[in-house]
C-alpha cells in the first residue's frame, strides 16, 4: 500500500540536495530548509515558503507562501 509522499516523490522529482548547498533566501540571504512533503524550500527567517515545479525551485518573492515570521 503506497502512501501519498511516495506518488509525490514520483510525480515531483524535488531538489538537487548540491543546489539546497549554494542556495539562500532570496530575502534574507540564509539558508534554506527543504520540505519533501510541500516540496518547497522553507526559509524560516523570512516566514515563506519557495515552491519547486518540475525539479527547479521557483525563488521569487511574489511565488513564495507566507507562513508566518517565525521567532
């Protein structure tokens, strides 16, 4: 029995773990953290979350997801 991360996985090929190295928040400028099961790269400084479609990580601030300043 497959659980919904594994169709994801397969459907969505997520990140090079190389570019999450020399990758930073296009509005901070720190580092990024990826979530596999939003496929997004989550930038905790900034409080957003920067989608990945199709393998490339979409940085611009106007794609990102608020989700909320965290401390």
């Amino acid at each position: 029995m497959a659980d919904k991360t594994d169709t994801t996985t397969e459907t969505d090929p997520g990140v090079d773990p190389r570019l999450l190295e020399v990758l930073v928040c296009p509005v901070t400028r720190t580092a990024l953290t990826y979530d596999r099961e939003a496929n997004e790269l989550v930038s905790k400084a900034a409080g957003l979350a920067f989608p990945i479609r199709n393998g490339v990580p979409v940085m611009l601030r106007d794609e990102a997801r608020d989700i909320g300043v965290s401390q």
